[in-house]
C-alpha cells in the first residue's frame, strides 16, 4: 500500500523499489577446486626408542587432538579408559592408527563400522576401539574428559 502511494506523489525515477535491482545473473561457473589447498601429511613413522611413559603422553595428547569433535570425544575417551593398561606393541599398533590415515573420517568410519578398516588395521587395538565405540554401558560422552585422569592411579 505504501509503495503505491509512493508512486503516485513521487517522480518516476525515485519510485525504483530495491527489488528492480535484483536480477538473475546465470547459473555459477563449475568448481575447478582450484581454491582448495591440500597439505600433504609427512608420512607415519614408528618411534622405536621413545620411552613408553612419553608415548602414553604423546598419545594422549594427540587422541584429544583432533582433526574433527567426532574423533576428538570417541579417542580421548578411549585413551582415559586404554591407554595406561596398553602394552608397548599396543600403543605402537595405537600410535599407527591415529596418526598413519591422513583423513580422521577413515578412523571414525572403521571404528563405527560404516567401513572396513584397511587389512593392516585389522587387529587388537581395532578391535577394543570398535567395543568402546559400541558403548553397551551407554555412557554419555558429549566433552572430553578432564585431564586429572592422568594423575590418578591405573584401576
């Protein structure tokens, strides 16, 4: 209503409304990917001579921090639980899972087991990853856990 009574008292050239403005442009150009950078991951290495004690820290540290909230919550909670019982070939068959993949879906895929999990990750520490990521006991497991686990003695 507003804009026709606009229309009737004010020039032609100011009764333009916004929406003359817009028009279509065409359909958008394809994505080259051009824009996207990919950095390449320096390649695994086993750590053959760390001390175990570090490994575990190391561990624990890199199981918090991840690439995406996902695997951030379900390793964290895995490593509080796992990781002070592991025996040393565990934590190195650990370390290989976590940081080998360049891409933290593939381990939460193989862990959910939306995916099979590559032969050379078929092990122990697969397989006590996809028991915790079953959650039987139906634990909540929306923030990290506080880190005064690590003080406290192993059960």
């Amino acid at each position: 209503m507003a804009a026709l009574i606009a229309r009737s008292f004010l020039p032609r050239s100011l009764c333009v409304l916004p929406l003359s403005r817009r028009a279509y442009r065409g359909d958008s150009p394809s994505d080259s990917g051009r824009d996207l950078l990919e950095i390449p991951l320096p390649p695994w290495q086993p750590r053959p001579h760390e001390p175990v004690e570090t490994k575990r820290a190391r561990l624990l540290y890199e199981s918090r921090k991840r690439g995406m909230l996902e695997n951030c919550l379900l390793l964290s909670f895995f490593a509080k639980q796992n990781l002070a019982q592991m025996n040393e070939r565990q934590l190195d068959l650990y370390d290989r899972l976590i940081n080998e993949p360049s891409n933290d879906w593939d381990i939460y895929y193989w862990a959910t087991e939306t995916k099979p999990a590559p032969e050379i990750f078929q092990n122990e520490v697969m397989e006590m990853l996809r028991e915790f990521t079953r959650n039987k006991n139906r634990e909540q497991r929306l923030q990290q856990p506080d880190l005064e686990y690590v003080f406290e003695a192993p059960h």
